[in-house]
C-alpha cells in the first residue's frame, strides 16, 4: 500500500496557509455563512477595482429562468475581432458569485485585448446537478451565438474554470462535444474539482487539512448529487468519470503538489493524451489549493501565473 506521508509545503506557501485559521466542519449550518464571508470577500466593491477594466451586467435565458451574466472586456479596446473568454468560478458548486477569483482573469483581458463573460449559475444544495451544468452549458452557448456582437471572434473562444468551475468547464466540453455545440478554441482547468469519488492517494493525503480538504470536497458533492453513485453520476457532472476525452479542445490542466486534487488532475490529462488529444500539465510542487489568488507574490506563484498566461496567449494567437 502506497504511504500516506504527504508531500511537502512550499515554505513561502506554508508561512500562509499555517496562519489561516481553521474553518468550522462544512454542513448546512455553517453553508450560509461560508456564502456570506466568500461573497463579502470577492463583493464587486472589491473585485472591480482595475481603471482599465469595464463591467456590465446582462440577463440571458437559462434552462431554470434568467441568468445573470458579467462581460468584461479592456476600456481601451477598438477591435472587433478579439477572442473571447468564458470563465466559470469555483466554490465547490455550493458558493461562490460569477466574480469569485476572478481578479487573475483581468491580466488575460488586458494582455489578450479579450472580452471575458462569466456567468451565476445555481448553486447545491437547493439546485443540484444538472442545474449548474446546464447554465453554465447555456452561458456558453449565448456567448457563442452573441459572440460577433460582443466583438469576439466566434472560433477563438477559451473556456476556462478554477476548481468546481473547472470541473463545470471540462463537463461542458463533453457536453458541446457531445451535443454537436459551441466549438472553445481551447480549454483552461485550474486545479479542477474533477472526481466525485474521493479514492485517490491525494484524497486521503489531505482528508483533513489544506485549504480544502478531502472532507469538504466529499460533502460538496454529496450535496450536488444528492445520492446518486456509480453509473448514476453524469460524466457532465464528475469529467472524471468519462471513458471517453476524444475530442476535447487543447487543454491547460495546472494543479498543486500538495493538494486534495493533485492525482484526479493527472489522471485526467493523462486520458486526454491517451484519447489522442493536447494537453499541458503543470504540479506546482508545494502547492496548496487556489495558492496563485491567496498567495499571488509567493515565487511559486508567480511562476504559475506567468506560464498560465503565456499558454492562454499562445492558444489565442497573441504574440508572446
């Protein structure tokens, strides 16, 4: 049996995450709360504070009824023909707003002149699976239909996700690829919250500890799939129950080291290259869940979001 010694810490990362107090047990009593202080934190008061950034709300239709979607796009840009980019946030399909850690996206926007949409999709316990899938799947589908009058070129889209938005970015690939939908250019997974089933060696490394451990993981998912196991669970929901990675765009998987979602991470894009498809992976050795938006001027860091942004603009042609 393999060990359960854990990998070490960044010692930069470690200095931070050994001073962050310890959250209560996640339970439906204490959801509200975590709602609130991650709402709080990322409110727009706080979030949208770049001069050169520009934000605006727009309604669209949802499977459920309207949703509100963010387009941030440069204050300066004069193109017409700028790729596009479709984030969802994280939060463990349980919390979270469209502006959740959304802060490292606006030096994409600026360095790639992009126009980035970023959707509020129902959240679990009291929606769960499909709803966030499927509006998150039909922010997709409005960006690419309304793409020519948001002044985005419609086949230079890059889907991207931090965590459970990751996990909702790749389950909206399959769902595209499976549904003959939009077409991303390309695919970015931070850290995606990939697996529903909670075996893996990195799983039970961080079962208790890190800035999401492995218990929090298994009770989020419990809430977004209220019961259901095995074959029930949707590979829309869980990518990582998927048999087939076939026809997935190029793919961008980064993930720490020293995290509960190291070993789904490269289970993943080891399928992807296994099905014939590219993918670059990145383990940040040290590395904690989210350390890039805690921690940003930590060297690790700093490396992880400087290699980031040169693959988002490689994949969408800007000139590096």
């Amino acid at each position: 049996m393999a060990s359960l010694t854990k990998p070490p810490y960044d010692p930069q990362l470690w200095e931070v995450l050994k001073n962050i107090p310890q959250e209560p047990p996640l339970s439906l009593e204490t959801l509200q709360a975590e709602r609130d202080g991650l709402s709080a934190e990322h409110s727009p008061e706080k979030v949208l504070t770049d001069p050169a950034i520009s934000h605006r709300e727009v309604n669209i239709p949802g499977p459920g009824g309207e949703l509100m979607v963010s387009i941030l796009e440069a204050k300066d840009s004069t193109r017409t023909n700028r790729p596009g980019i479709y984030y969802i946030h994280g939060g463990c399909f349980i919390s979270g707003t469209r502006l959740t850690w959304i802060k490292p996206c606006f030096e994409w926007i600026k360095q790639c002149d992009a126009v980035l949409v970023t959707v509020e999709y129902r959240l679990a316990p009291e929606h769960p699976d499909p709803a966030p899938i499927e509006d998150c799947y039909a922010g997709l589908k409005w960006f690419s239909e309304n793409a020519s009058k948001l002044g985005v070129y419609p086949d230079q889209i890059l889907l991207a996700g931090f965590s459970a938005g990751g996990a909702l970015a790749a389950g909206i690939a399959l769902m595209a690829r499976d549904r003959n939908g939009p077409k991303p250019c390309a695919m970015c997974l931070i850290a995606p919250m990939l697996d529903d089933q909670n075996t893996t060696i990195s799983t039970s490394q961080f079962l208790t500890e890190g800035a999401l451990p492995g218990e929090t993981n298994a009770i989020a998912w419990s809430w977004l799939l209220q019961g259901r196991t095995g074959e029930d669970v949707s590979i829309y929901a869980a990518p990582a129950r998927a048999k087939d990675l076939s026809g997935l765009p190029d793919t961008w998987v980064d993930v720490g080291s020293a995290e509960v979602f190291r070993d789904e991470c490269m289970a993943f894009a080891g399928r992807i290259w296994e099905a014939g498809g590219g993918c670059e992976l990145h383990v940040w050795r040290g590395a904690w869940h989210g350390f890039d938006v805690s921690v940003p001027d930590a060297n690790v860091a700093k490396t992880a979001l400087e290699t980031r942004l040169g693959w988002i603009k490689r994949v969408l042609g800007v000139e590096v």
